[in-house]
C-alpha cells in the first residue's frame, strides 16, 4: 500500500508538525480496519516537503516517520512516512499554541489542565509537553515531539496531566500522559 499525503504548516513553521504527521496515521490506520489499539510511533526527520508518501512496509533506517501499530488483537503493521520527490508550495495554517494550554498548570516536572478545550487531542499534548519543557528543563531549547508509545484512540479528557519521567540532559526526555488518571503513553521530546 501505498499513499500521497498532502499537510498544511501550521504557524511559521517550515515542516510537517508532528502532530499532523500523528493524525494521519491514525486516519489510515482506521481505513485499513485499526480502528484501536497501540500505536509506537517515531519522528525520526523533519520534513520540510508538504507532500509526502505513506507506505506499508517495514520501516528502513533512512525513514523519517516511522509507526507501528498493534491492534488489540495483537497483530502489528508497519507505516512509514517520508517526504515526496515532488513538491508544492506550502498551505499555511494560523495555530495559536498558548490557547492550547490556557489554563494549564505547571509543576516541578509536570504539567496537567482539567476541562481541556483544544479538540485535537494530540495537538493538546504536545502542545502541553512543549510548556512543561520550557518551563522546566530549558527555556532556550527549541523542543520536538520525537514519539509517542501508547493507545490509540486517545481518550475523552476531563484532566491530562504529563509527568517528566526520565531525562538526558537537555537531549532527551520521556514524559507519562495521564488521561483521566490512567497512563495511556509515554511521549518523547528531544
């Protein structure tokens, strides 16, 4: 199987948010009859191109997303996505980040919103991961969702919190999302 995939930059951005790239796999994966289940995925290269190619395959080195997905039932897929040799201008999106975590509540190495009123729920976590970072690991380091390992579909939220669980330095970090008091995934910033 193969896919062309077209996606907007949000912001001033000049890639694919990771988030986007997230949402897309969830959508094939529903198409393909993965409609729940566990999803491993890893941002393993920006893509600067907003048309791109999703396969189903297994996953190379050279990759720039790659994602695998076990259903409930235990059987696993491979998508891989990776920028298209062919390239169109860019459609903009306007994305206000700091609504997304209005309201949000920083702690040592946590942050958590209860009532949370951004829709996209993967955009919402990222978004809040993003400000637990800045807030408190470094400020000056410009910080990227590089993968989620966890459910799949992300759940109704009536509080999320997301806690700093392991870190390197200023390189890498692993954070539990907590959705309604349950982990539901460990999210990786870099």
């Amino acid at each position: 199987m193969s896919e062309v995939l077209k996606f907007v930059f949000k912001g001033d951005r000049n890639y694919i948010q990771g988030t986007s790239l997230f949402n897309a796999l969830i959508e094939v994966a529903g198409r393909i009859g993965l409609s729940k289940g566990k999803i491993n995925v890893s941002f393993k290269h920006m893509i600067h191109n907003p048309v791109c190619i999703l396969e189903q395959r297994a996953p190379t080195a050279a990759d720039a997303v790659v994602a695998k997905i076990v259903r409930t039932d235990g059987e696993s897929y491979s998508l891989c996505i990776n920028a298209a040799a062919e390239t169109e201008e860019a459609v903009r999106q306007e994305f206000d980040e700091p609504e997304a975590f209005r309201g949000a509540i920083v702690g040592d190495r946590s942050i958590a919103q209860d009532n949370p009123h951004h829709t996209d729920k993967i955009e919402l976590l990222v978004s809040l991961c993003k400000k637990m970072h800045q807030e408190c690991v470094d400020s000056a380091k410009k910080w990227v969702f590089s993968r989620y390992d966890g459910q799949f579909p992300i759940p109704h939220m009536e509080k999320v919190e997301l806690r700093i669980t392991k870190q390197v330095g200023t390189r890498l970090t692993c954070s539990d999302v907590l959705v309604n008091g349950e982990k539901i995934a460990d999210m990786y910033f870099s």
